[in-house]
C-alpha cells in the first residue's frame, strides 16, 4: 500500500504539482548527485596530481573509457528512460516494466563483454591511447581495477537513469552521494595511507561504483520502485529495442565523440610533454564538473517534459521549457566568471603548482569558461529534443558538438597552431554547436504549438 502511495505522488508530482516547483523537486536531487559523482574525479585529479605529473597524466588516459562506458548506459538507459516516461504518461506500465527489464539486462551483458575485451589487450590499449614510456607503469598500475569499476559504472547508470525516468531522482541522489562521497574519502587513505599510489585511487573507484551499485540493488529488489524489473519482464521485441535505440543512439553518438576526442586530446597533447596532457586533463575534469552540475538538473527537467508530452500537457511542457533555459544559462554564465577569476589558484592546487602545467592550463580554462557560457540552452534543448522523442533533431545535436565541430577543429587546430590550436578546439565546437541549437529551436517554435506536438505525438505512436 505504501509502495502504492509513494507511486501515486511521483505520478502527481510530474502531473499536476506546479511546474518551478515540480522541477526543483525533480533536479534539486539528480543535482546534487550528479555534482557529487563528478566531484570524485575532481578529486582524484588533486590527489593524484599530487604523486606527479606522470601521474596525473597517465590517469587521464583513461577519461575516454569512463565517457564510452556513460555513452553505454545511455545507449539502453537514457534510451529507456525517453520511452519509459512516455509510457508512463500515457498510463502504459506493463510495457514500462518490460522496457525497464530488458534495457537493464541488454546494458550489462555488454558490458562485460566490453570488459573481457579492455583486460585481455590491455597493453596494446593502453599505448593506443596515448601512453608514453614514463606514463605505462602508472597506467597499467591503475587500470585493471578501473576496468573492472567501470562494468559497475554501466550498470549504475542504466539503473539511475531509469530511476529518474519514474520521478524517483531522491534515489539517484542518495546513490551517487554515497558512491562519490566514499570515493573522496577512501582516495587519500589508499594512495597515501595504504601506499598503493595511482592503484589506489581506482580501487577508490571501484569501491564507491560498487557501493552505488548496492544502493540501486536495494531500490529495486525490496520492490521500491513503480517499475517491476523481473526476469519474467524481459522481452526484448524489436519495436521496444527501436523506441530505446532512436534515442539511445544519439546518447551514445555523443559520448562516443567525447571519448574519440578525449583520446585525441591525449594523443596529441603528448608530443608538448606530460605537463601538456595532465593541464589539459585537469581543465577537463574541472569543466566535466560543471556541466555535470547543469546536466543534473536537466536530467529532472527531462522525465517531467517526457511525462507531460505523453500525457498531452503541452503547457506544462512549454514552461518547463522556458523555466529550465533562464536557469541553466545563470549558472553557466556564474560558473564561467567564477572559473576565470580563479583559475590560476585553481589549477595549481592540483598541480603542487608546477609552473608548466599551471600555465598550459589557465589558457585552456579560461577559453572554456568562456564557452560554458552558452552550455545551459544546449543542455536544455538536448533533453527537450530527446525527452519528446525527437531522434533527429537530438542526434544532430550530438553528433554536431564533438563530431562535427570539435573534432575538426581539434585536427586542423593543432596541425595548423599546434598547442594553442588544440586549447582551442573545444571552445570552437562549443560555440559552433550552440549556434546549430538556435537554429533547431528557431525551426521547432510551430513545434511547441499543442497542435503540431499532438501530432507529433500521434506521428510517433502510429510508427
């Protein structure tokens, strides 16, 4: 019964509660946790910047593989969680709960065949990205516990984002503080404490993913969630795999992008010295950071814009909308002065101030600063786009940002400019890709009239 209440008020929650208030409740918690999560990498970062640069440099090769890894869980989680909310709305739940299912079971299969695949070449690997003879030791040292960590960070963020899709983003808090507050503790203690050096920071990480996974365990198998997830749910149908997947994919495309142009980052910071891969390491976490505080929120915003438009409230949607935009660019326009005004402080705390990586760093902060700006309309209107089911329009933006833009610019930049090139082909692509979302909102305005978003609606379940 009380399973039953807690159900009902997520449902009016997303339904009727008003929208400002429905979205604080909704992103104040999936905030708070994602910020949190991301925060652990900020301080490994410091941790281990303070064992050297090599170090440092060496656990930066392996940013690609967490981005692949998240782009995994977004493939069949964010995927589900677009399809499940609709589903919800429209008061479908046996197909929810077999979407759940299935998504769930799909996403962890792959990823332990991912798994076998990084152990068994992990050499090989490892030089392919971007490994120099001073960094190998400290990243073969770091990586099989990593790897293994990261089978459970696939499992965690399928779970989580199907935990929002149903409005439970309390959860997902409590799940990603516990995971990333034990990180933060448990790194000084075993880089410095046990003396296990860059191994003990991802044991850090395998310790804080397995204890998140543990959390999302408890939620479902004591049958606190609305969604039944049971090996009698698992149906996996071409039409269920074809809703996830038209969402899924963008997810996954822009991940995979990050990831390519992380490595490529990587590769070709090393030819200006270990100092150039630990300051552009250290400039991506810090920034990773805060647009894991902006998709915090948007990932509220995303379940209630999904809900809402499959149960026909397209008022609300516009709202949220616009509420959700006016916010997202106040932080991102604070969050870029406050890392300007601080950046040389900043990146010399995790440096023990080494004057290189100081000054490589403070030029590539301060430019993505500058192009943060303009992060909180892209967020939003990614989520919008994907939330609704609009494949095209968020495949687009996703393959717009890293692939089209960044990754261009990255090649021509640094074989034109070299270093400075490569600082600036983040900002390019940020900028670039902010103006195609202007555009695909200038051409998705009819869009947002109830009658061209019921028959979008109508569209997309006929298909």
């Amino acid at each position: 019964m009380k399973h039953m209440q807690k159900s009902q008020d997520r449902t009016e929650l997303l339904r009727s509660t008003p929208v400002k208030s429905a979205l604080l409740k909704l992103g104040t918690p999936t905030l708070i946790g994602m910020s949190v999560s991301a925060l652990y990498n900020v301080v490994d970062a410091f941790f281990v910047g303070q064992l050297g640069g090599s170090q440092m440099a060496a656990v930066s090769l392996f940013a690609p593989i967490a981005t692949a890894m998240l782009g995994l869980a977004l493939l069949f989680g964010g995927g589900a969680a677009s399809y499940i909310s609709r589903l919800l709305g429209a008061g479908k739940r046996g197909e929810a709960n077999e979407c759940a299912s299935t998504s769930l079971a799909t996403s962890m299969a792959v990823a332990v065949l991912l798994l076998a695949g990084f152990v068994a070449f992990a050499e090989p690997f490892l030089r392919a990205l971007g490994a120099t003879d001073t960094m190998m030791p400290y990243a073969a040292a770091y990586a099989v516990p990593f790897f293994i960590a990261m089978t459970f960070y696939a499992f965690n963020g399928t779970a989580n984002n199907l935990i929002v899709s149903e409005g439970a983003t309390t959860v997902s808090m409590v799940a990603m503080l516990l995971g990333g507050i034990s990180n933060i503790v448990l790194d000084p203690v075993m880089i410095f404490a046990l003396g296990w050096g860059v191994a003990g920071a991802a044991v850090a990480t395998l310790a804080g993913t397995l204890l998140t996974t543990c959390v999302y365990l408890s939620y479902f198998l004591r049958g606190k969630s609305s969604l039944a997830l049971s090996p009698r749910n698992l149906k996996p149908t071409a039409e269920m795999y074809a809703q996830v997947l038209k969402i899924g994919v963008p997810n996954l495309t822009y991940q995979l992008l990050v990831s390519v142009a992380l490595w490529l980052t990587n590769v070709f910071a090393a030819a200006y010295g270990d100092a150039a891969v630990a300051a552009l390491g250290i400039v991506a976490r810090i920034m990773n950071l805060a647009s894991m505080v902006a998709f915090g929120f948007v990932k509220g915003y995303q379940p209630f814009a999904g809900f809402n438009y499959g149960a026909r409230r397209f008022d609300r949607v516009r709202e949220a909308t616009k509420t959700a935009c006016i916010w997202e660019t106040a932080f991102a326009c604070v969050t870029a002065v406050l890392l300007i005004a601080f950046a040389e402080p900043l990146l010399s705390t995790f440096s023990q101030g080494n004057a290189s990586i100081v000054a490589i760093g403070a030029i590539a902060l301060f430019w993505n600063a500058l192009s943060f700006a303009t992060f909180g309309v892209q967020a939003v209107y990614s989520a919008f786009f994907l939330a609704l089911g609009k494949a095209k329009q968020g495949a687009l933006i996703a393959i717009g940002r890293q692939g089209i833009f960044f990754i261009p610019a990255l090649l021509i930049g640094s074989w034109a400019f070299g270093l400075p090139g490569i600082i600036a082909a983040q900002p390019i692509g940020d900028l670039l890709s902010f103006l195609l979302v202007l555009v695909l909102v200038a051409k998705s305005k009819g869009a947002l009239s109830d009658s061209e978003m019921a028959n979008a609606e109508h569209a997309e379940t006929s298909a």
